[in-house]
C-alpha cells in the first residue's frame, strides 16, 4: 500500500498534467477556430477549379496533345505517395489513422507488383514510416505551416512534384491526408493528384448547366496553365484540411486527457483519505492499548 507522502506526491504531479493538459486544450480550440476558417474558406475555390478543368479535360482524356499531366506517362508502374501528418503529437488518433491508410496503400500497390516512393510531410510520417518503409522515402519535408499555412508552402511542394514528375520518376501521385468535417471528426482521404482525375462527366455537364462554350485560347493552352496550378491548389487544400484536423484533434484529446485526470484525482484523494483515516485510527488504538497496559 503507498504511503500518504506518496499519494499526495502524485496527486501533485497529476494535477500538474492536468493544468497543462487544459492549457494545450484551450490553446488547440483557439487555433481551431483560424483553420477551420481558412479550410473552409478554401473549399469552394478548389472545387469550382477541379470542375472547370473537369469541363475542359473531359473531352481531351486520351487525344494526342493532351497535356502530361492529363495523359499521364502512359504507365502505372510506379507510384508516389505524399503521406501528410503533424510534426506534433499529442493530438489523439489524428497521425495514425493517415499512416494506417498509407500503409495499407503502400502494402496493396507493393502486392500489385508496382514500385512505391514516398514524400512526407510533418516529422510524425517521416518517423513513423522510416521503420518499415526508409528505403521507400524519397524526400521528407518538415515544419510546413508551423505559424500558418501559406500558398507558398504548397507552391513549393507542388513544384518539387512537378520537378520529379518532368525527371520519369514516377508515373501516378496520390496525397493522404485528413479532411475536416468537424472536432471530432476526421475523414481520411486519399486524392489523386497526377494525373489529374477529371470528374464523371455527368457532373460536369451539370456543372456547365448544359451550355456549350468556346475557349480563347485553346483548351491545351488553358490546360497546360491551369493544370500545374490546380496541383498547387489541391496540395495548399489538403494542408488546410489537416491543419484544421489535426487541432480538432488535439483538442479533443486534451479535453479527454483534462477530463481523465480529474477522475484519477478523485480517485487518489478518495485514496488518500481512506489511508489517513486507517493511519490514524491505527495511532489511537495504540494509544489506547498502551494506556491500558499501565
């Protein structure tokens, strides 16, 4: 049985934890909020981009003069997959459910006989996935968004695809990521990025309302400048959507944590008191032993 010094020794250190527990809780909510915004505030534009070059491509897939990152290679034997995490933890089941599905991924394209690259983004993937997979790992990058995520960013990210795509290091690109839907909720996703996936057409025809449009200039030349920027736009889309995941996240695993703590410190206290009282009445029946010996 622990002594009553050890018992309020951790009950001390648990309230320790809890008060920065709760501190990081408020922290991540007030960080929510801002990413959430910028996530959401980034949704429409992407998806009108991808519907408009959905319209354009849908009647190029497959034509000479498409542009590469429409036609593709031609091939399907090799694969780069960008694995997009937090370079922090603390933050629930937010990273390992994005490395369940690359994983997974990575296992089904190894089984299919196809050659797997990766690129992570945050340091919990380029961790994690250098025990398995350091000979896979292309390219790591860190501290992407640390303040905020900015266009840049992914302008960057997007040219260092682009750059490896132009060399014939790989044939088809895929992101996973996290799509926000709310705090407690977090959709894994995994997005096409080359070649790019024009929508059912369908969807597009409805997307046009049924009209017929004439482009100046010509489709392959908005094609050829729309394409590289929509890949910038997708990547700077799935970094919001996992800023704005990943403090939900956070937030709901303090608030967990916080709420955890309490109820051990209940317990301990509740502990505690039982021991004390044990203690003492010990210490009386002694004394009342030894008086009555006299």
């Amino acid at each position: 049985m622990p002594s009553l010094k050890d018992l309020r020794v951790r009950i001390r250190s648990v309230r320790s934890t809890q008060k920065i527990t709760a501190a990081m809780k408020m922290v991540a909510a007030s960080r929510l909020r801002r990413a959430q915004e910028q996530a959401e505030a980034a949704r429409p534009y992407a998806l009108r981009m991808e519907r408009v070059l959905g319209s354009l491509a849908g009647g190029m897939v497959g034509q000479p003069g498409a542009p590469p990152l429409l036609a593709g290679t031609g091939k399907d034997a090799v694969h780069l997959v960008v694995v997009a995490t937090s370079d922090r933890g603390l933050a629930g089941g937010f990273n390992a459910t994005i490395l369940r599905e690359a994983r997974r991924r990575i296992r089904d394209l190894d089984n299919a006989g196809k050659t797997v690259k990766i690129l992570t983004i945050g340091r919990k993937g380029r961790d994690s996935l250098r025990r398995d997979y350091s000979r896979l790992i292309h390219d790591s990058l860190t501290e992407i968004g640390r303040r905020r995520v900015s266009f840049e960013e992914a302008r960057d990210i997007a040219a260092r695809v682009l750059a490896l795509y132009a060399a014939g290091e790989f044939d088809v690109c895929t992101i996973v990521f996290n799509r926000f839907r709310s705090a407690i909720t977090q959709i894994v996703t995994v997005q096409q990025l080359i070649p790019f996936a024009p929508p059912a057409s369908d969807a597009a025809a409805a997307d046009l309302g049924g009209a017929v449009y004439e482009f100046e200039p010509s489709e392959e030349e908005i094609l050829g400048e729309l394409l590289p920027n929509n890949l910038a736009v997708q990547i700077y889309t799935a970094l919001l959507e996992n800023a704005a995941s990943e403090q939900g996240a956070r937030m709901t695993a303090m608030d967990n944590a916080t709420r955890n703590a309490g109820d051990m410190i209940d317990r301990l206290t509740m502990n505690y008191n039982r021991t004390r009282q044990a203690v003492i009445t010990k210490e009386l029946i002694e004394i009342i032993s030894g008086a009555e010996a006299l």
